[in-house]
C-alpha cells in the first residue's frame, strides 16, 4: 500500500513539474534551446538534477523543486540580460570565440587551446559540405562549441545549372599527415609512399616532425599546416 502510495505521489509530481518545466523554458527564451553557451549549459544540467530528483524521491518536498526551478530560471534570465549589457561579464561566463582555421591551415594553438582535435574540425567542415579545408578563407570555434565558417572567394558561385556548366568532382583532400605521423593506410590507397611524401615536404624545406596538419587534394596539390606557425588573425572578441 506504501509502494503503491509512493508511484501515485511520483505520477503526480511527473505531471505537475513538467509543465512548470516547459514554461521556465520557454520563459528563458530562444537562446537556451538553440545554442548552449557553457552557462547554459550548466544551467540546463542544474534543472535536469533538481528536476530528477523530486521525481525519483518522493521524501524530497515538492514545493522546494517549483521553488529551485523558478529561481534557476530567473537566474538564467538575469545572466542573459547582463550578457547583453556587459562584455565583461559575458568574457567571465562563456568562452571567447577562437580561430581554428586561416586561410585553409589551422591555427594549432587555438585548437590546444580548446582541446579540439584535428578529426574533430575535420568532421564539423564535412557537416558543412566541406571536404577540402584549402576551401576554407576562416573558421571560428563559437562559444557554443559550433563552427562558423567563411569560405574562400571563389568557392561559392551561382549554380552550375545556371550557367548550364557540367559538374564536376567535389573538391576532395585526404588527410595525409596528422600531428606528425605519416597517414600510410592514406597514401597506399592513393597509390603514393611515405618516401614520396617526405620527398615533397624535402623540397619545401619542412622537416616532418614540424607538420601539425597535411593534406592531399585529387591534384596531388599539398596543402601543409607548420606546427605553431605565425599567422596574421582578425581580432575576434565577445
């Protein structure tokens, strides 16, 4: 009877708490559901706990999770308003936005920085049908932790079909050296050795232990990221 008493208590708060919920939710507005900036973030979790737990624990007071909610709520309302009137705030409570790449190499401090990988902003310009990243003018780590990215002049033109153009091949490049270490598996299926490799940085004058990042497009063109290389960026703040 107890056990039986305790899933009714527990129905009830599941369907008492959750319209509450859904309207701090919304209360908080656009910015919350559509980006998750680290506070956000934090805050989304916080709701999550309280909310769970009232749920799970009918000892815990029901009233005292509405309360938790609605003060959670106001004080993500509070922190976006003065996100909006203060830029140092703003730099206290979210990251800064970052440069990863420029003018199609990447920016390898930045990326330490942000422990983003190579693969990882390799996948996020494939997100963006972008299989080439010497396509790529800038591409800046949001806050929210999405790629916002500037293409080459050049690079988006009307469509072929409009000019009554043929298509051709995707511009395609394949990874080649990451951090490094040769990508041999890469190279053999391209039907090219490490020796070849190495003989192209050679004629550059780039040692391998000092290429952070290298591909090769379908032209056989390289296009070489320098470990901690000086590159001329924006300045790019909140």
């Amino acid at each position: 009877m107890e056990l039986l008493k305790d899933l009714v208590l527990v129905l009830g708060r599941i369907y008492t708490i959750y319209p509450l919920l859904l309207g701090v939710t919304l209360f908080m507005g656009r910015r919350s559901i559509a980006e998750l900036p680290v506070f956000d973030y934090i805050i989304i979790l916080s709701l999550g706990s309280v909310v769970g737990a009232d749920i799970a624990d009918p000892k815990i007071e029901h009233i005292h999770t509405a309360f938790a909610i609605i003060a959670i709520g106001l004080l993500q309302k509070l922190a976006s308003i003065l996100l909006v009137k203060s830029r140092r705030i703003g730099k206290w409570i979210t990251f800064e936005p970052l440069i990863v790449i420029k003018d199609g190499q990447f920016i390898h401090s930045n990326m330490k920085k942000a422990r983003y990988s190579i693969d990882n902003i390799l996948q996020m310009l494939r997100k963006e049908q972008i299989f080439d990243m010497a396509e790529v003018d800038m591409a800046v780590l949001e806050p929210s932790g999405a790629l916002s990215i500037l293409k080459k002049m050049g690079k988006t033109a009307v469509t072929l079909e409009d000019l009554k153009l043929k298509r051709q091949n995707a511009g395609l490049s394949y990874a080649v050296v990451k951090e490094g270490r040769i990508q041999t598996i890469t190279l053999r299926k391209l039907n090219l050795t490490g020796e070849w490799l190495e003989t192209q940085l050679g004629e550059r004058g780039i040692p391998l232990d000092q290429v952070f990042f290298a591909s090769l497009d379908e032209q056989k063109r390289l296009n070489i990221t320098i470990y901690d290389k000086e590159i001329p960026l924006p300045p790019l703040y909140h």
